[in-house]
C-alpha cells in the first residue's frame, strides 16, 4: 500500500506539522514553507530545523517529507519582474527544504495566460533551469505537477510536464514529477477506465518511471475534462472508492507516497477520517468492518 500522508498546516512551525502527522498515523507529509499566498517568508525560529528532524524521525516519516511552493509563482509569465521573482522563491524553497532534508518541492509550472503556449513553455523551461543551477548545493528535487489545464496552465499531462525539464535535469534526478488525481480527471484522464494506465504509460515513456515521486489522492466534484480544480476527500466525488481501492491495491505503488489535499477540519479530523477510509479500503484491511455509503463504488 503506498505511503500514506497529507498536507499539514504548519502554522507555529513546521515540527508542529510532523508532530501532527504522527499523531495522525501519517507516513507521508506536505507543508507550506510559506503562506501559500505571500511571497516573503520569515525565517526558520532557531531549533526549529532540529526539532523538525527530530519529529520526523520519530514518526518514522524520513524520505517521505515535503513542500509544497506558493501559489503566486508563475514560472511561464511574460512578465519578467514577475518571473524573476518566481524563480528567486523557488531557490529559497528549494534550499530551506534542503535544511529541512526534505525529498521534494512541489511546483505548479505556471500559467501561459492569453499568450502562444510555445513560448510559455520556453520560458517556463528556462526558469526552471535557472532555478534548479541556482539552488545547486540543495540536494532536495523540484517535483513539477500536473495541472488541470485552466486559465492557459501549462503541464496537463506527464508528456507536457517533461517538455518544460532539461533532460538533463531529468537523468540528474534533480526535477522529478507529482501528479494529483483530480488535476489528471480535469486534464481529461478517465481515471474509471483506462486514464490511470494511459497517465503511468505517459510517465514511462517521458519520465522513465513505473509511478511519479508523489501522488496528490484527491477525488473530485468536477466533470471529467473541465480543465476545473476542485479536491474532495476519496470516496465523496467522482472517482469514489473504486478508484483508491485500485490504487491501494497496485504493486507498484507499494513505496508511493500519496498525500490528501483536504480541508483539514478542526484538529484534523476531517483528515483523520479520510486516512482511516483509505485504510480501511486498502488490501489488507480487516474483512467483515461496516461499510458505510461512502465506502462503497
């Protein structure tokens, strides 16, 4: 079953973060660095790394921690202040998640906007580059992900998402790929029929990857092929418990960390909630439990 996690607030600190997500079972984690809308940051309280690692640690959540880049980042902008911006908090995100020994930083590429996609995509394919150089001593990956396609973004499939990557920079291992479930059902992938294989057959053949680095598991309320983004918890949108129940059950998802981007209710209890459904779905669950309407599909 892959490792599963979510996106934790990380409001007070982000060892507060880690010490949630054990509290909550979790084997997987993803914070903001950052408020998702702001592009200063302040900086790490002392001991904070510390106290980080050492959460992590004892949650048993090494190798499987990571960031998640502000939302006002545009990588593709014909707006080079804008641009340049973006590529200069994307460095610091990268080397405060390698302080934090973090595995990746998650990247939306960015949007096109009215303007010809072949240029957004050159320019895209540019900062990244100049991003990832800049940021060369941290050993954390960029991870690009997948897109719903709205507004001119760029990035709505796994073949897309590599043709704004340096190949280089792909074999170096130091841009890798997360795909989000209801961004894949959005971009058009059904992922009740054979979207799922037509998306990994993608990551195979322009990654050289069986799976990405990282699964966002959201459902979705919206229509397939909307180019909209919208999460919901498994189980209470369009892909219900028969498409997690397929993903749970795949060999070679066995190590994927799968993160939930869900409100997380208070104390997280609408997180908790979603983790025991997935749980309760996977392979080797205990036979006979109640099944609820939501678990059904």
């Amino acid at each position: 079953m892959p490792r599963l996690g979510a996106h934790l607030s990380a409001a007070g600190g982000v060892s507060r973060a880690a010490t949630a997500a054990a509290d909550l079972g979790c084997q997987a984690l993803q914070v903001f660095l950052r408020a998702p809308g702001r592009w200063a940051a302040a900086a790490l309280p002392g001991g904070e790394a510390a106290r980080f690692l050492t959460a992590v640690r004892a949650a048993g959540l090494a190798g499987a921690c990571f960031a998640h880049a502000p939302y006002l980042l545009n990588l593709a902008s014909g707006d080079r202040t804008l641009r340049a911006r973006s590529v200069a908090v994307l460095v610091a995100e990268l080397r405060r998640a390698d302080r934090l020994r973090m595995a990746g930083v998650v990247l939306h590429p960015g949007s096109a906007g009215a303007g010809p996609r072949p240029d957004a995509e050159a320019r895209c394919r540019e900062a990244i580059t100049e991003a990832v150089e800049r940021a060369a001593t941290a050993t954390t990956m960029l991870l690009v992900e997948g897109t719903a396609g709205a507004g001119g973004q760029l990035g709505r499939t796994p073949g897309e998402l590599a043709s704004l990557v340096e190949g280089g920079l792909r074999e170096a291992g130091k841009v890798g790929v997360c795909l989000d479930t209801a961004h894949l059902w959005g971009a058009g992938y059904d992922l009740l029929g054979d979207g799922w294989e037509r998306a990994l057959a993608e990551l195979a053949e322009h990654w050289g990857s069986a799976v990405p680095h990282l699964l966002h598991g959201n459902d979705t309320s919206v229509p397939l092929g909307s180019h909209r983004d919208r999460h919901a918890p498994p189980g209470e949108g369009r892909l219900g418990a028969r498409f997690f129940r397929r993903v749970l059950a795949e060999g070679r998802c066995a190590t994927l960390p799968l993160v939930l981007e869900i409100p997380p209710g208070t104390r997280n209890e609408l997180v908790r909630e979603a983790l025991d459904r997935l749980r309760g779905w996977s392979p080797g669950a205990r036979r006979g439990r109640r099944v609820s309407g939501r678990d059904r599909g």
